[in-house]
C-alpha cells in the first residue's frame, strides 16, 4: 500500500514517529549518566528540554495562526477572543487558589497532549475506510495515554505536570487501578492482534500509524508508569510532544505551503528557512522564561524583583495566556472545514 506520509518516509521518521524510540533507547543504554546529568546539570537539561522544546512549540503555532494574516481576517473572533477568554478563566480560576488554577492549567494540558496522539492517528489513517478497525486504533491511543495518567492520579510520582500536589485531590477517588489496568491490557491486545489479523487479511500495513500508536504506548507507560523520575518523565513527555508538534507546523504550514507563502513568511521557504523558523520560537519561548523565572519562580535564575503577593493572582495568569492559548486554538486550528453542499 502506499505509506499516508505527511511529508516523506525519512521526515516522518526522525521528527514524528522516532523520538519515543530513540529516547527510551538513550534512557537504558545512558540511564546512570542521565541521572548525574539531572543532579550536576539541572539548569542546562531545563533549558533544552522546558524552555527549547516544550515552551518552544506553543510558540511555533503562531504560523499557523496570528502570523497568517488571511488566517487571522478570516476568524478575527476566534484569534481575538481565545486570549482574552485564557486571561479570563486564569483570573477565574485562581481566584479558588494557585493550586486550583494550576491543577485545572495541568489537566487541560493533559487533555491537550492525548488529542494531539488522536489527531497524529487520524492524520496517518486518513486514507483508510471507516470502519471498526479504524475505531479500534483510536480506542488504542485513548487507552494508550490515559490509563497512565490515571495510574499517576492515584499513585505518588515524583514529578509533577507543574506544581506540587497538583493532582492529589483526585487520589480521594474510588480505587480503580485494578479494573482499568485489566482494561488496558485487554484493549492492548485486541489491537494487536486486530492490527495483525487486518494487515493479513488486507495485505496492507500502515506503517507510519502502527509506529505512532506503539510509540505512544511505550512512551506513556515508561515516562509516568514504569520509571519514576523527574528527569525521565520530562524527556520522554516533551520530546515525544514537542518535536513532532514543531515538525507538522513546520511541514504543512511552511513546506507544504511554499508556492503560496508571501511576505516575511516566504523566507522561511528558502534552504536556511528551517532556522529562522527554529530561532523564532526559541527567542519567543526564552522570553516567556525569564518573564517566569525573574517575576514568579526564580528557580533558576534571579533578579531580585520584588512582586507583591497581591499582583499574582493576576500576572500568573496573564503570563499563562500563551499556553492556555495554544491548548485551546488547538481545538479548532486543526479541524477541516466542513464541505458547503
């Protein structure tokens, strides 16, 4: 059959389907030194991995959206209203406590990261027939990414989505581990072996969506499930997230769009294009940074600012609305337009 790339074979591969791959394969050949790497290197590992990558992709949805202007004219109320709405809920929200408003922020977060698993599937088996076996891979990545979060809802981790004790107020919940782990197992099951007894019978095999769905298991299951660790969680989390989100904008709002691309974005285009698309966020998501860490966190470095404790409950979420924003245009950036009969 012919392969449902969104870009080419080698493309896909490196930036969209490997990075769980190649990442569990560093974690156990180097699991020792990645540990002293966490405890002798905390600020580098936290500027690669939060501020390059995870922070980085948020910032990479802009072209797709504000900085496309026929995009912006055509849903003004969308572009202009998602900020505000953010702004609004965040203000909300923190009004019942920092934990609250982070709590929420961690659990549409969640929300976002599982969909987007959804819309990779979606993407890669867009060539296939509705049928069961396509709900059946759905089924799969639903059960790939929540039954971890809902084994680290009930169980300690040491790490954190953001905050401390983000999610202990769901530990109060009825005990559910053992339904849903039999569940997850039985749901594992029948998609492998309905993905093996489809590909006989069909004498097809989507190899790019099978890779996805694998590659969510294994990277859901041992960055919350398995191993235990801070470092761990996030390398697998935000690679796994980021890399690939930055790989699609890049792909089919640049590359894909290259014949139609004006303005300053037709630059991007070019050989060196990838660069300054690349330079862009990372110069976006390093001054959100310093904005967090010299006004809120002062984690890994300090300015010494004083910010009265009264100013929070609304620069917290002032400074939340870009990646409250990215949760939520999400929702709509991705979605076909609907045929006009």
């Amino acid at each position: 059959m012919k392969q449902p790339w969104i870009h080419n074979a080698k493309t896909d591969w490196w930036f969209i389907l490997s990075p769980p791959f190649l990442v569990l394969l560093i974690i156990f050949l180097f699991q020792k030194q990645i540990q002293e790497l966490e405890n002798s290197y905390s600020f580098y590992t936290w500027l690669l991995l939060i501020v390059f990558v995870d922070v980085a992709h948020v910032y990479s949805t802009l072209f797709k959206t504000y900085f496309v202007k026929t995009e912006v004219q055509k849903r003004k109320l969308l572009y202009y209203g998602i900020p505000v709405v953010s702004l609004g809920l965040g203000i909300f929200l923190f009004q019942f406590g920092d934990l609250v408003f982070w709590s929420a922020l961690a659990l549409i977060a969640v929300f976002h990261f599982i969909r987007q698993q959804y819309g990779f599937v979606r993407v890669y088996a867009r060539f296939e027939p509705n049928n069961r076996s396509k709900k059946m891979d759905e089924v799969a990545v639903y059960a790939a990414t929540i039954y971890p979060m809902l084994y680290w809802f009930k169980t300690p981790r040491a790490f954190t989505w953001f905050v401390n004790n983000e999610f202990d107020w769901l530990r109060n919940l009825p005990d559910y581990m053992g339904f849903i782990t039999i569940l997850y197992i039985l749901i594992l099951a029948i998609w492998i072996i309905n993905t093996i007894a489809v590909s006989i019978k069909t004498g097809q095999f989507n190899i790019p969506k099978i890779t996805l769905i694998a590659g969510t298991y294994l990277s859901w299951y041992f960055g919350i499930v398995y191993f235990n660790n801070d470092l761990l969680f996030t390398f697998l989390n935000v690679i796994s997230h980021g890399i690939p989100y930055i790989t699609l904008i890049y792909i089919r709002e640049i590359k894909q769009k290259e014949k139609h691309s004006s303005g300053w974005l037709a630059v991007l285009t070019s050989a060196s294009g990838i660069f300054i698309f690349i330079g862009i966020i990372l110069v976006f998501a390093f001054l959100e940074e310093f904005l967090w860490e010299t006004l809120v966190w002062n984690e890994h470095f300090s300015m010494n600012l004083t910010i009265s404790e009264g100013l929070l409950p609304f620069l917290i979420p002032l400074l939340a609305v870009p990646q409250l924003t990215h949760y939520l245009l999400d929702g709509f950036i991705w979605r076909k337009p609907k045929k006009v009969s």
